[in-house]
C-alpha cells in the first residue's frame, strides 16, 4: 500500500486530498502546525504536529514510515490581503520554510515532491484563457511566494527531489461525504461572500460590469475541491511517468477549462437555493481585474484527469458544510 506525507494535511485541501487517498487505498500522513489547520480534520489519520522546517520532525517521521513514497506539500499561508500586510511573514512560511522542507526530505531518500501552486501567478487581466506557458506576473506577496517556490523547485529538481506543481485555480465547495471543508466562518473569496449576503438577506454586489467578458462581469474558473483531490491521486500514481532522469519538474493547471463570470456565478447559486439571490451592480474595487480561467489540455494528457463535478455540485457542497463545520469547529 502507498504511503504519501501531506505537509498541511489539516488544512482545506490537504485535508480534501487525504480524504481522496484514504478513498483511492493510499495511506496519508499528515504533517500540520495547526496555524490555520484543524485538528478535528485529522481524526482517524496519522497526525504529527509541527513546523515543516522542523528537521528532527521531518527525520523521526521517515524514521516511523520509511514507506513514505511522495510528498504532497500543501503547508502555507495563503490570504492576500494578510500577505500585503505581512509579506516577511509570508516570505518566512511560504518560501523560506519550502526551502528548509525540502532540504529535509532530500535528505531523507524523498524524489517525489507534489507541491500546491496557484493560478494566482499568471497575468489573468483580459478575462482570456491561460496555458502553463502563458506570461506569469504575481499581483500580490502571496502570489509571488509561490511563484517563487516553483523557480526554487524547479533549480532543486535538477540535483534533488523532482517536483511537479499543481496550479490550483479558484477551489470551491467540500468532501462531498462532508469529512472537511473550508475552515473559515467568514471566507473572503466570491462564493463565501455570496453565501454571506444570501444567509444575511442583502444583495451581493457584482463589482464591476464593463469587463471585456461576454457579459461584463469578472471571469473566474471555479473547481471542486474534490476534483482537485482526485488530481492529487492522479499526480501520485502517475508520478514516474511524468516526470523521469530528462524531465525533472514540471507545472500543470488545474481548473474547469471554462470560465464562470459574476453573474453566472449568481445564477448557478440561485439555481440551488430556494430563495433567490438578490444582486446589485456596482464598481470595480481597487486592484480588480477581468481575471481568466485555464486551458486544461496538460492535465488531460499528462494526468488523465477532467473535473467530474459542476459549479452547482460545489455550491451545494459548500452549503451543506456550513452546518456540519459549525458544530465541528469551535470558534
């Protein structure tokens, strides 16, 4: 049986994607500091706690499960506005404790390293498709971080461990047998705040409607936190023949292949509650973009994985969460 570590496997995808392998017959192993993980989402799971830089951790973990055969590195900060405001902080976690990481597992035999990116580091500004080879410019600290992890692994790789990078667009939704979800009461991205302004009865504003998108509102690719597990299991058992002695890393989006606007986004979500959504337009916020959304073609080839769930699969995962995580996790 296949035994994978998940640095960050306490977290909203780590935690997803342990699910997956305890799912598909694989053994997952967790490593988190609990800085933003749960520990309620490592119940029934191997848990060590602690820091990812932390070599004597990392050393008694290979030395307790020498059958480790990957590593899915998913530990990281990961708020945008929190990364403006604290970058050192997020540089320190994100970049500096990446580095340190992979020192330890170098030296502890590991040559597999599935690393968590994010489509936050292309120039998604027109609302047009991207590719793995499209122009890359990280708008925040955060961003940046991980497309500096992705130069940094990509160096390693040519000595040490090979890494492929998984570029996650915009993840919605929950373990669809409801295990985990998103850990936060009040998420900051689209769909949390929807769920917000409909629980609350007010209107979501649709910030900015003169995008150059079919129907002016910004375009996101939205995937289901359970497709993204399901291409973890993919990247773990394909590994070898991905990345081998002449190809040593490599990065692979993962997203829908289709964009959803704002108001698409309205309307999937009204076509699972019962009471309407009411929206109300309003003016781009500073730093607002078209955005974009992913071609999808690598992913097919090199993973044989295509996303299974809709939009509305994921809208009704995550509201169904919502009861489950409020008696779950204790404020």
């Amino acid at each position: 049986m296949t035994t994978v570590l998940i640095a960050g496997g306490a977290g909203y995808i780590g935690s997803t994607v342990a699910s997956a392998c305890l799912d598909a017959g694989i053994t997952p192993v967790v490593l988190d500091n609990l800085v933003r993980g749960r520990l309620e989402f490592t119940k029934g799971r191997t848990f060590y706690e602690g820091d990812i830089a932390d070599g004597a951790l990392v050393d008694r973990i290979f030395s307790e499960h020498p059958d480790i055969s990957a590593v899915v590195h998913c530990a990281a900060l990961i708020v945008v506005p929190e990364s403006v405001a604290d970058p050192i902080g997020y540089y320190d976690a994100n970049v500096s404790k990446s580095l340190s990481f992979v020192g330890h597992l170098h030296r502890n035999g590991c040559d597999r390293i599935i690393f968590s990116s994010s489509a936050s580091i292309y120039r998604a500004e027109d609302g047009s498709p991207v590719d793995e080879d499209s122009p890359l410019a990280p708008q925040s600290p955060y961003a940046r971080t991980k497309a500096h992890c992705e130069e940094m692994f990509a160096d390693i790789a040519v000595a040490g461990p090979r890494v492929l990078s998984l570029r996650y667009f915009n993840p919605v939704g929950a373990d669809p047998e409801l295990r985990t979800g998103l850990q936060l009461k009040r998420p900051s991205h689209a769909l949390g705040v929807l769920i917000q302004a409909h629980q609350e009865g007010r209107p979501f504003p649709i910030t900015g409607t003169n995008y150059p998108t079919r129907d002016g509102t910004g375009i996101r690719d939205y995937v289901h936190v359970w497709d993204l597990a399901a291409a973890h299991i993919a990247a773990i058992q394909r590994f070898d023949s991905i990345l081998t002695e002449g190809k040593r890393s490599i990065a692979i989006n993962l997203g829908t292949g289709s964009g959803t606007t704002v108001r698409e986004l309205c309307d999937a979500f009204n076509n699972v509650v019962s009471t309407p959504l009411q929206t109300i337009d309003a003016d781009p916020r500073p730093g607002d973009v078209a955005g974009g959304y992913t071609k999808s073609d690598r992913a097919s080839e090199l993973l044989g994985w295509t996303p299974e769930l809709s939009l509305e699969d994921g809208i009704r995962s995550a509201l169904n969460w919502i009861p489950v995580r409020d008696g779950l996790l204790p404020d």
